[in-house]
C-alpha cells in the first residue's frame, strides 16, 4: 500500500497536513501488525504509485472527484506499464450509476440513489491474508511536517486529532448520545448533536458504509435524518463536482442565481468588509463573528452557522463574484473538511445551486436570505456565542 505525500495540494496547509498524518501514522502501525507493506512518502502520488507498480501485477487506486485527484488517476493510469483498476469506495451508490447527468437539487438525486442504495448498503466481507512484507514504518509527523514548504500559519486543530479510532470513537459516542435527537436538534448550533464526522470522511479515515452499518440495528425513525445527510446530500454534492468542471467557482451557479445576484449587483450595501476583516472575524455581527471564530479556532463550523455565514458575506461584499471567491477561500483554508465536494456544494448552496427561487430582496434578489432576527427566533444563539467565547477561552490557555 502506498500513499505520496504530495507537498503541494492546493489550499492545503499545516492544519490539513498533521490532520491527515495523524491518520497516516495510525495506519502505518496497523499495516504493520497486519504484515502488509506500506510507503508513505512525501512524493508525487502518480510518481510513487508508478515507481512501485513496475512490480505489481496490478494496481488498485480508490475514485475521487476533485479535479486535482481525478488528474492524478488519469495519468497514473495512462503512464502505468500493469492494468490499473479504480474502486468507487468513496459514496455508497456509485456516482455515474446514481445518475448520469449533474442533478438539480436533492429531490431529483434522492430517489435514483434510494433505488439503488439497498445493494450497496451491505458489510465488507473481510478476508485477512498473513503475509511478510517488509517496508512499513512508523511516521514521524513533526519530521515529514519540517520537511514540507507549505502554509504554516494555520494551526492545527486542538479538537480533532486524525484517525481511524478517534473517528469510531466519535461515531459510537454519537449514535449512543444524540442520534435519537438528531432530526430535532441537528440545526440548533448552541447545542452538538451534529456528528462531527465530516473532517474522517474527508480524508478517509472512516468511510460512509461503515457508518451506515454502524446505523444497521438504529431504528428508522433514529437515522433516517442523518442518513439524508450522510448518503443523499453528500452524494448530492458529489454528483455536483462530477459533471460540474466550475464546481470550484461562481460560474457553478444555475442560470436563475446568477442572473437575479447580477440584477442587484449595484445595490447598496449596509456594510462591505474586506478579504481581512471578515479572515479575522471583524464584523458587527457577533454571530457571524463567532462563526468565523469557531471556523478559526476548532477547524470546523456547524452547519446551520456555515449557511448564515455564506449569506452574510454575500450581503458585505462589493459584489457577489467577490462574495463567492472570499466564502470558498475561508472554508478550504480553515475547514478541516475544505476543498471537498460537501464544501464545494455547501457554498455553492448560499448562493442558490440546489436551491429554488425566493421572495426578491435587496442584495440578494431571489436567493435565499437570512438574517440574525431567524437565529434569535429559532435558536438560544448568545448560548452559541458564549460556546465559542469559551473555546477561544481555552485556546488562549493552551497556547
């Protein structure tokens, strides 16, 4: 098994790098008990794969979707001199037999994967083979992490270490502890009852299946929620970057959204704040402030803040090409979970893709609009904001 360190991903910076490592490292120690070989070297992916498969017989490579990792597939495939196979181990249906075009929106995705997802919703039959391989070894993350020329400015996370276990032991502590109020609860962002999974999912550290099948004896009315959220939506957004070459930038948007955003581009603003004082969570929006600070802070923001956050910055900015290039800029350098299909969807969504028409307004014309008064109506939302005062709290401590 090998895994190239590429010591150049796009937006990709320390705390993505330990993240990942911390699952690399954990994974190294289990091939190692397992008797299997494994590399993990800084190097170009295709390079390594190619250098190992000169004796390989074949080569297996799992499916991606960012322009980057399909990149990569194509040319390892086309330079490989053994037949190279690519597993779709990444969604639960596969992508191109959910449906063979970009969806518009959950509704019409839903039942093509529902239909299909009994077949795929099956255990892994796991047949482990005793083998004497040589070559695995520990890594050493501090010393992989001097070696790398990459952006060092953004800290680690203190809340999430990377891995297989600390992702299973999140997963049990989830289903035990909040799924039953999940579908209740899950939007609420003074309270957790989200799973925090996403940042293991991203870089595979723990796969959708197997937390579908952690799911297997939860009742229906328990999960069904959550599994809207893990299967159809995230495989929404995957569907999206797949057949979607702008899913990385505004041009991305239906027709409709970028027509109505264009219509009100000259509209004047309350507020416009730049690239740097939204960065530092400089607004006069202490809810705003306090999501970007939890962005800042833990590497990961809740979903529903991440939504009024988008539309917030589609409000302050001089126009909404800028808004979109300052909203996927901030989440792919502080999301542990950035430059990922989920994030690429979920800002896309602020600003109408996989959404319908709305009641005109200022600014935003028919995209849905949010504001503080829907927070404070729906949510203890200064409890939230404490929440996360508290957490500065003890970063400040920590450091």
């Amino acid at each position: 098994v090998c895994f190239g360190i590429t010591p150049d991903f796009p937006e990709a910076n320390l705390r993505h790098y330990h993240f990942m490592l911390e699952g690399l490292k954990e994974l190294s120690i289990e091939f190692k008990k397992m008797g299997i070989g494994f590399e993990a070297s800084v190097s170009g992916p295709v390079e390594l794969a190619l250098r190992l498969s000169k004796k390989a017989s074949l080569t297996v490579c799992d499916a991606a979707y960012t322009k980057v990792q399909r990149q990569w597939r194509k040319d390892l495939a086309r330079k490989a001199t053994c037949t190279v196979v690519q597993v779709e181990s990444d969604v639960i249906v596969p992508v191109e037999e959910a449906s063979q075009k970009e969806e518009y929106s959950a509704a019409t995705i839903r039942p093509k994967i529902k239909s299909a997802m009994t077949k795929y919703l099956t255990e892994l039959k796991q047949r482990r083979v005793k083998t004497k391989m040589s070559g695995t070894k520990d890594l050493n993350i501090d010393k992989i992490l001097k070696s790398l020329d990459i952006d060092k400015s953004v800290m680690p996370s203190p809340f999430y270490r990377g891995g297989t276990n600390p992702a299973l032991k999140i997963l049990r502590s989830f289903i035990s502890k909040k799924l039953t109020k999940y579908e209740e609860l899950k939007n609420d962002p003074s309270l957790d009852y989200t799973s925090n999974l996403s940042p293991y999912i991203h870089f595979g550290q723990i796969s959708t299946l197997q937390i579908a099948m952690e799911l297997k004896d939860s009742s229906p009315k328990d999960k069904d929620s959550f599994l809207e959220e893990l299967i159809i939506r995230r495989e929404l957004a995957v569907n999206f970057t797949h057949y979607n070459s702008d899913y990385d930038n505004y041009e991305c948007l239906p027709d409709w959204a970028k027509k109505t955003l264009s219509e009100h581009k000259k509209d004047k603003r309350g507020y416009t704040y730049s690239f740097k004082e939204l960065e530092k969570a400089k607004t006069h929006d202490a809810y705003w402030n306090s999501a970007q600070k939890e962005l800042l802070i833990t590497g990961k923001m809740h979903g529903y803040m991440r939504m009024y956050w988008g539309k917030k910055i589609i409000e302050w900015s001089k126009t909404p090409q800028e808004a979109y290039k300052t909203a996927l800029c901030l989440n792919n350098k502080y999301e542990l979970d950035g430059r990922d299909p989920n994030g690429f969807a979920g800002i896309a969504w602020c600003f109408g893709k996989h959404d319908r028409p709305w009641t005109r307004r200022n600014i935003f014309g028919t995209v849905r609009y949010m504001n503080d008064k829907g927070l404070e109506r729906k949510f203890d939302i200064k409890k939230y904001v404490k929440k996360i005062d508290t957490c500065e709290a003890a970063l400040r401590q920590l450091s």
